[in-house]
C-alpha cells in the first residue's frame, strides 16, 4: 500500500507493506503510478491488464547498499533510470528478490520506448532525506522524491 | 527594536531589519547559529515549513563557519533547504551533493534586445510557437546537438566556450556568464558512463517542471545607472532562460549520493539526515564530487548558451537580421545550485579565508569592486537574474558589498513554492490555463500535460515580496522589473 504526501516543491510517498519484499515492491509501483501513464481503462479492465501482460517483456534489475535504506533508495533510482534513460514502460513489478550479498533484484514486466505507454513525468531521484525503514509486523517507509 | 516571534519548535530573533536569528541552542549539535532572511510577514510561513529545522540540520555540518543561511524564497527540501547557503573551512570543513542538489548549476541567462515590446507585441504568438518549436522541451527531451564522446569530454572540461567554438555562440558571451562558463579543474575522466550517457543528447534541451524560456519587457527600472550598465531600459524586449545540467546533473548527483554514504561512515561524520552526506572537503571522495560537479556545471553553462543561441536564430529568422543587429547579446548568466570556493572575511576580520560555499537555491551577488566581475559591471556589481512566476514579473537585481559582508557573496534564486504541484493541479482542474494568461496578454506553450497547472502564478511566492526582502537586507538591489509576455515551458 501506497500514498502520496504533498510538499510545496518536491513528493514524499509512505510506503506499508507486510514484509521487506513486499515494501520493496510497492515503492517501485507507486512510481509506476506517479511516471507511467497507462493505457485506458487499464485498471478496470482485467481483459486487457492480462493481454499486456502476456504482450509484455521482462526486464530485471539490481541495486546494492549498505543497509536496507540504501538498497531502497538505490532500487528505486535504477527503476528510475531505466525508465528515464533507457525508455522501458514497466507495468508490473513481478518479483523481489535479496541475496546474501546485499544485493537487491526486480523482475519487471513492461513495454519499450516505442509503445503507446508513455512517461508523463519526470522525476530527478528518490532522496536518503530522513530515509528509516519501520520492520516488524508492518513494514513502513517514507521516501521523498525529488521532482 | 529586536522582536521575536516564538512557534512551537522554533524560535527566531530578529537582529536586523530583514535578518533572524535561529539561536544554536535550537538544536543539539549545532556548530553555529541560523540566519533566516526575510520580512516579518513571511516568518509564519517559513515556521510552519519546518524549514528552521532544515536550517539548523546544515548548522550541525563539520568546518560550517559564520551561520547556516536560508534566503527569502527559502522552502523545504531534501536535506538542505531550497534557499539555503552554507559556507565550510576548506580544512576542517566537508562538501556535500545535497547541498547542490540534484539540478546541478540550475541557472538563468538574459540576453538583450533592441527590440521594443511596442514593436513585437503582435508578433508574440509566432515568436513563442518558433521558439517552442526550436528549443527542446518536455520530459527526456533531446536536441539537436548530439556529442560525440570527445565533444561531451570537451564540454565537460571547457563548459559555454565548447559551443562558442561550435560557431553556436559569440565568444564574447562568455564574459557575461559566471566562472567565464567554465570551472577549471574539473575532470571528465571521473563522470560515469551513465550520466555521459544522459549528458550526450541534451545539450541545447530546457527539460521541464519549473524551466522555462521567456520573452520579456522591462517594466519597470529601479536604479537607471545600473540599469545602463546592464544595457537595460524601459520598453525594451529581453529573453530569459531557466534551466541546468539536465540528466547528466541528476546522475552525479545520485551516484555522488550514494558514494558520500560510506564516505561519511568512513569519516566518522555523524549526520542528522542521510540526505546530508558528505566528505570532508580535501578527502579524496570531496575532491571527486567538486570535480564530477564542475563537469556537471560546465554542461549546464554550455546548455543554456546553445539554447541562447537557439533563440538568436529564432529571431534572426523571424525578423530576417542577424542576431547582431538586433542587439541580442548576453546581459548576464547566474547559477543557483553550485558548490564554489571563494574567499571571504569572517566575523569582522579584514583576514580572508578561502570557504566552500554551498548555494542551493541562492544566486551568487557580488558587489561592486569584486575583480572577478567583468569591466562594464565592476562599479555596478553583478547582475543577479531572479525567475518569478509566469503570470507576474521576473527581477533583474545587483550584488551588493552588503551581500558580501553577511551572506557569503548570497541573495534569492526565485519566488519559492507555496503549494504543492498536486494542489495546483486540482485548484486549476476546471480552467483553461493558457486561455486565462493569453486574456492578460502571456502567450503560453507548454509540452507537459500537467506543467501549467502545475506552475501556475499562485503556486508561487509574490516574486515581489522576495524581493523586497533581500533589498531591505541589503543583500542585493533592486534595478528592473520584467514583465513576461510569451513563455516556453516544459
């Protein structure tokens, strides 16, 4: 679960979730919601959320961090520049994995530059600004976004 | 008469006409005071920000000498506050990428005109729909230039003088724009192939969100020696361009970020907001970040000058002259996030120290006599270029001895927010933006679906009130008002 919270020049979004993988999973889908700008009755039509899923393409990417924050942080800004720079549409986040690494890894599932998906927003990075990951029966974080 | 104004977490005395005092008891750790500049009026305001937090945040930063500053337009943002300036011991002191920003050199140029707004009034529609169409905008937008890995190297290293040699540029535009366009010592070899990669097909592009390209009258002058000094006069048509280093500025920044969050572990540096992170100055991860981000800088001088000279060839094409004779030579180009180092003398002493100073969302202002300014404006001071808000005015103001003195060289970059994009989508919703502006004679284009709601006049501190309070501080004046009459956003 995700929502949005106002500020005057930038965007913070609270996160909750019941698990680590989960909250990882919903960051990068509230900025799904906030950048991608999906097809018509997207949301209530199952018929087509299911034909672009199979019509779609996977993409997986990684992130590294000190600690849970910077692995966040970190994965939420890659997701940023592939869809920024690299042109990727991403519909669907499809799996969140952790290794014993460190290292954090998403499956997503998307169209590329050329479809009708478009990005209807930019935004520069998620921030570290007062970044603190709550884990217990509910995991909670508040990211700020620099738009 | 001190005042003061006392709110549930904060506490401001006032010490000057226009200057308060955030105590160094407000907060734990604090190596020196606050200083928030601006007038009475806007004090509720910027307590009920929380950004007096923000303020006393930077205070607790290593080698930070005389205060933690916040300029009028102050509003809140990650880590340091939009409008803040902090100047640190080059020895004791750190750098930090929050303290720039993501938008790295975010500026603004003016360029003159002989034009007059008499003259051109009834040519605006064509003007803006040829400037829309010319200069890139929009979210990704890319331009024309498209560099070579060799040419992005040579910006990187040589900033607004590369697109001179283009033949893009008059290379006496680079007299009028801070560091001559370029800031020496940056190295190209440490920007990643990710933020090369952003870097190449931007050049000559203005983004979107808050940039903007605008045709402009000077309304009103203030100050006629000055203004003359400046080449400005009543009547006269001028053009702005807001915009920075584009993707190339926002991956150095994050990848700086983020290598400044095991620096700061590494150096033991213990901060309040993970968004702060830093290095010492003279580590080898400061040294890095000031290098990446002067490349970063150079890219956005060379950036707005294409795009300058993208405007020249819309006017020369429209009114079928050289740019030259219709009198369309550079009046000044400022950046207002930036990490510089620069001397001064602190707390009265006449012995100057060398300082790096953070502006994040403040405007260098120096005064006159400073040596670094060019011949024409070294009596005058510097022009400082403030963008206010599509609907209202923009401010051409000078830099001032006083601003040197008190607020490290510093003034305002802008009107500052006052509603968040959302709430000036939704209060916009039902009316037609564009139409509403074009009724008070602003033709406006914009590529984003959502921009002009999104920046609307109200969304914005009355440019005037900043203004006058960085006047009354005596931190910069005020020379000419200008007036936007056609405005390209993003």
């Amino acid at each position: 679960m995700f929502h949005f919270v106002e500020h005057k020049a930038d965007l913070a979004v609270e996160l909750e979730a019941k698990d680590k993988a989960e909250l990882f999973k919903t960051a990068l889908e509230a900025l799904i919601e906030l950048i991608i700008e999906k097809p018509e009755d997207f949301e209530n039509t199952t018929d087509l959320s299911e034909n672009l899923r199979i019509s779609s393409h996977t993409i997986s990417i990684a992130a590294s961090g000190f600690d849970d924050e910077e692995r966040l942080i970190s994965l939420m800004n890659e997701f940023l520049y592939l869809c920024q720079v690299k042109g990727f549409r991403p519909l669907y986040i499809n799996n969140i994995k952790f290794d014993d690494k460190g290292n954090v890894m998403a499956d997503l599932s998307g169209f590329s530059v050329d479809s009708d998906i478009k990005l209807i927003r930019e935004i520069k990075a998620a921030t570290y600004h007062d970044v603190k990951i709550e884990s217990g029966e509910v995991w909670r974080v508040k990211v700020v976004l620099d738009v | 008469m001190k005042k003061e104004t006392r709110m549930p977490e904060a506490k401001l005395e006032q010490i000057a006409p226009y200057r308060w005092r955030l105590s160094q008891d407000f907060q734990p750790g604090m190596n020196v005071p606050g200083e928030i500049i601006a007038s009475e009026s806007m004090i509720p305001h910027i307590l009920s920000d929380n950004t007096p937090k923000q303020v006393a945040n930077v205070a607790t930063l290593p080698g930070i000498v005389g205060a933690s500053l916040a300029m009028p337009d102050i509003h809140w943002g990650y880590g340091f506050p939009i409008g803040g300036v902090a100047a640190f011991d080059l020895d004791e002191g750190i750098i930090s990428p929050g303290g720039v920003g993501y938008d790295i050199n975010c500026g603004v140029s003016l360029l003159r005109s002989n034009l007059t707004s008499r003259e051109i009034r009834s040519d605006i529609p064509k003007l803006v729909d040829a400037l829309f169409n010319r200069v890139p905008c929009g979210v990704g937008s890319e331009g024309k230039i498209k560099l070579s890995g060799n040419d992005l190297t040579r910006v990187l290293e040589k900033g607004a003088r590369w697109v001179v040699e283009q033949g893009l540029a008059d290379k006496d535009d680079l007299e009028f724009i801070e560091e001559n366009g370029g800031m020496t010592d940056s190295d190209p070899s440490l920007v990643s192939d990710r933020a090369r990669e952003r870097a190449r097909k931007q050049l000559g592009t203005l983004g979107s969100g808050n940039h903007f390209l605008e045709i402009q009258v000077v309304e009103k002058i203030f100050q006629p020696e000055i203004a003359e000094a400046f080449g400005l006069y009543k009547g006269q048509v001028v053009v702005m361009i807001h915009s920075g280093s584009r993707g190339l500025g926002h991956q150095v920044c994050d990848e700086s970020l983020k290598v400044m969050q095991g620096a700061a572990r590494k150096y033991q540096l213990d901060l309040v907001d993970r968004q702060l992170a830093c290095a010492p100055f003279k580590s080898p991860e400061g040294q890095d970040y000031f290098s990446v981000m002067k490349c970063a800088a150079n890219y956005a001088w060379a950036n707005r000058l294409a795009m300058s000279g993208l405007v020249r060839q819309t006017f020369a094409e429209y009114y079928g002259k050289p740019w030259q004779s219709l009198g369309m030579s550079m009046v000044w180009d400022v950046c207002h996030n930036i990490a510089s180092v620069e001397e001064f003398a602190i707390d009265s002493s006449s012995h100057k120290r060398k300082l790096c100073v953070h502006r994040k969302g403040a405007t260098r202002a120096f005064g006159p006599g400073d040596s670094s300014l060019p011949e024409r404006y070294r009596n005058v001071g510097q022009p400082v270029l403030i963008p206010g808000d599509m609907g209202r005015a923009s401010y051409v103001l000078a830099g001032t001895e006083t601003a040197y003195k008190t607020t490290f060289g510093s003034t305002c970059h802008g009107a500052g927010r006052v509603m968040s994009r959302k709430a000036a989508v939704r209060a916009t919703q039902k009316g037609n933006i564009a139409r509403k502006l074009a009724e008070r004679g602003i033709i406006v284009r914009s590529r984003g679906k959502w921009t002009l709601n999104e920046e609307i006049p109200e969304a914005y501190k009355d440019v005037e009130d900043v203004v006058a309070a960085v006047h009354g501080a005596g931190i910069s004046q005020k020379v000419a008002r200008l007036k936007p009459m056609g405005t390209v956003k993003g």
